[in-house]
C-alpha cells in the first residue's frame, strides 16, 4: 500500500509516503507558512503520489468533531493565517481518497501504539516537550477526544523550591509547558538546553517538572506505557531523573509492576524515533483506509 | 428485567435490584465488615431475587484485567480481611448469571452517562468527594481501565498559599484527597465541615483545590461532561466557586462553548442523586447482560 502522511508542525510540515506496516518509503519537509502556501506544497507533493488514504497529526488546536461544521479546521492559533482555517476541506478538494484526522500528539501515540514502542497495547500517552508541550491521550484502543482534545501541556504543576523563573506561557505563565518546555530551560539558565551539560542542575529541575505531571497523568488515566518525545527528550540523561520522580511521586501508591519495578520500560523513547509523528500519521490515514472498505 | 447491582462502599454495602431503565426496583445496605460476613449478607440479599446479571461497582484498589490470575479481586487495602480477597469468584459461585464489575466511580461515571447528568454522551468524569476522593473516566464510549485504574484522588495540586494543613493522605500527605477530602475540611477547621456556615472561608478554600483538580483534568482528558458527588458535594454552595476557579485556571485556553460560557451546565451534581453508585453498578449488570446474549 501506499498511504500518504502529513505531520503538520508549528515551524514545519513533514510529508511523506508509508506502506501498510509504517516503513516510511519517502520523507520530505517544508517550513510552516501561510497556510496557501504551505498546503500548496503539500498538494504539489502527493500530486503523482498515488496514495490510497492520507492520514494528517497536526498542531491545533483544530476541529475534531465530525459532526461539526468546522470539521478538519484549525480554531485559534496565533500563527498567522491559520486560525479558523480549513485544512482538511482544502485537501480533500484535492484528492479523492480517505482521510485520517488528529493531533499531531494523538497521532504520534496512535502510530507507538501500532508500530512502536507501545506496539499491541491499547493504552499509551504521549508526550512531545519541545517548543511546548503536547500530550496525545491513547485509550482503551482509542483516541481521546472528548470535548475538543487533550491540552495536557497545560496542566498545573507544584513548582520547585528553587525556581525563581515566571514561566512564558502566554494563558498561564507557569503551567507545566510555562515552566519546562524548552524555551524555559533557556530562559532560566540563559542558555540553550543544548548548550548546558549532562549533569547541569538545570536537567533534575526539568525532571521535577516532568515528573510530577507524568504522575499526576498516571493517577488520572492510568496509561500502560508513557512515551516522551520532542527535542527537549533527546537529553536522555533525563530519563532516570524523570523515573525517579515519578516513583517518588507515586511512593508506592499504585502497586502495579510497571510501576513498582519495571519504571525502565514504561517511561520510554519513541520506538519511532524522530519518525514517531510521520509514522502516526501513516497510522491515521491507514485507519481511516480501513474505515472506508 | 431484573438486574442486581451492588455497590460496594468503604463504609457500607448497598445492593438492589434495577430494570433495564435504571429504575432502582429495591434496595438495602449494610455496614462494610469482615468479606465472609457482608458477601455472606449480600448472596442472602439476592438469593431468592432472580436476577438475570448482576453488576458490581467497588472501592478498590481492584484487579480489573480479565486476563489476569486476580481478576475480580480487591488487591491492596487496609481495610481488614479485603486485602488480595476474590470478592468476584466468591459472588461467582453462587449466581450462575453475567457479571459487570469495576470501580464504584468507574460505575457512577458509567451510570450517569446511561441514565443521568450525562445521559448520551461518550465522556464524562465523576468524581466523588467524601471521605476520600475517587475519579472514575469514561471516554470514547469506555470505562478507561489501563494499567490498573484511575486513581485521580491522588494527583498533586499547588497549594493554597494561607492553608498551612499538612493534609492527611497516608502516600502522599496533601495530594488532592489528602487535603480536600472531608476530613482534610474537619482537622483543618477543627469542626466537621457540616456544621460550617455556607459562607464559611472553607468553601473557597475547597473550592480552590477542587478547581485546580478540575482544570487539570479538563487539559487532560478533555471530559464532555464532569459530575461531582460525595458527601462534600452536598455543600451545594462549592458549585459556583468551583466553576469560577475552573473558569480562572483555564484562563480562556479551552475554546469549547462548555468552558467559556456552559460551565453551569458542564460542572454538575449526579443527576442520579444519591442513587448514582447503585445506578451504574445496574448499568455494569446490563452490559455484561448485553455481552453475554
């Protein structure tokens, strides 16, 4: 099979070609801008693509409601041109296939949880902390939407005793994304995350931050496996840190083995690798191939 | 039709007998002893009721997973004799009939999405705020099970900055349960939080907490609905106080009609009253019925 895939991010698009067991068979990549444009480029390139389905994980907030009139739109976002835009409408004028529809984050834990690190499960969140920070809720074999979708990077969490930094977050200041996405770190330290060493105070502060919301998060849906993408999670010195918060959060609390003594291998990577939206996406359009038969 | 629903409480049992439109048919209760002692009591109950599936919704923690070894019964409690006792098996071999059975608030959250406050829709939260705090989820249209269960009681919220009570949650000291559960109120205010004026400060000091809790749960799981019951929520004067502070720590992210101008409508008491427990184990019955034809 041939399925199309489009990772549609705040800074750019990822669009590619994958087969019906997520081996990606084409990548390319453009930079986020006005949405004519940008989606223009995304036409140009599935043109001769013969795709049987499309799957798009985007940025949102967006529409995810079909019986919705603003269906495939993209609500409110700062990025210009973009707010209350109609992004599937415009594809699906375009190609005449099924479309798969979602966060970028809901597809990523889709995709891990058909081809990744969270394979054969029905439970998985996850998390991106980059930029921001998205959380894409996985369960019971289904993805979470409800109202609108998961925001879970805004959650509030306790701050640490010795962080003086306000947060950048424009609604909330300091709410987790305010506090530890990776313009924080820089902001806190005055320097890029990427610049700070292994073992700067700056990682176990993140790891506080981070921990604290993946065990309130466990509390809340009870996932069985965590997956934490985005640039910031390439520290993998962070890893440990965040287990270790977690289980001192929890502090025996939930007396499942995963918890208690498999932490290693339920606070993980994507599976995916830096592949984990694309292959989502992929996910999603698969999906909604099958939906269509 | 003639469904068996028990409710099975920290504090007391309450079992009855429901049709298939949620209509409470008969009911009794008795105080939560020894297993031996109230099964004995509730098999006594429904022995000569002819009842075509029962469905039962418990304290916990519970084991959950129908593949496992454990499953139906009470794992880790403090509760004597309730610690790792097949509470399931037990009801088992006595009534060859269908059975339902998961959490109390996993069932209250199933019933008021069945019968009442949330009657239709495929998402709801219920929260129940007494002597504990327990969450129940229901999203897509399922109980959200995972790993264990929810167990939102737990979360961590930041602290009110003029409460100086240490909380009383023996895991975690002041998570949410530890100091917004009833007797978190009473050993803050030294007196039991009904004989508390309605004005009392303590309401919006609850409110506080239970907001946050709330606003955290709605980036979360982006529930369509949430449902608050317990004996704290009787105090019906929270109601307002804990929509403003939703609406307060949300700050207008949430761009849902519910949010920015429903709240009154989002945020609501058990439309199935204080039959909301029984309820949902009755509509636990019916659907392990349903599975069952």
């Amino acid at each position: 099979m041939r399925i199309g895939a489009i990772e549609a991010g705040g800074t750019k698009f990822v669009c590619g070609i994958g087969d019906e067991n997520g081996i990606v068979l084409d990548r390319v990549s453009f930079p986020t801008e006005q949405p004519e444009k940008t989606l223009g480029q995304v036409i140009a390139y599935f043109k001769d693509k013969q795709v049987e389905a499309i799957g798009v994980g985007t940025f949102g907030p967006i529409d995810i409601d079909p019986n919705s009139p603003t269906y495939g739109y993209v609500t409110t976002t700062p990025k210009p041109g973009w707010s209350n835009y109609p992004f599937l409408d415009t594809l699906k004028r375009e190609f005449d296939v099924p479309f798969g529809w979602d966060t970028d984050v809901n597809a990523a834990a889709f995709g891990e949880a058909t081809w990744g690190a969270a394979k054969g499960l029905d439970s998985v969140l996850y998390y991106t902390i980059g930029t921001g920070v998205g959380v894409g809720v996985y369960a019971e074999g289904k993805m979470v939407h409800g109202l609108v979708h998961p925001e879970g990077g805004h959650v509030l969490t306790r701050r640490h005793p010795d962080d003086a930094y306000e947060g950048f977050c424009p609604y909330h200041g300091d709410c987790f994304e305010g506090i530890a996405a990776g313009p924080a770190i820089e902001r806190r330290w005055k320097v890029k995350g990427s610049e700070l060493s292994e073992d700067h105070p700056a990682w176990r502060m993140e790891a506080f931050y981070i921990g604290q919301a993946l065990a309130n998060a466990i509390l809340m849906i009870s996932p069985k496996k965590i997956i934490l993408g985005g640039g910031v999670m390439h520290q993998l010195q962070l890893f440990p840190l965040i287990r270790e918060e977690v289980r001192s959060n929890l502090n025996g609390y939930v007396n499942a083995q995963a918890i208690v003594s498999g932490l290693d291998d339920y606070i993980v990577p994507p599976g995916l690798g830096d592949n984990a939206g694309l292959c989502g996406s992929i996910a999603l359009g698969l999906q909604a191939w099958n939906q269509n038969r």
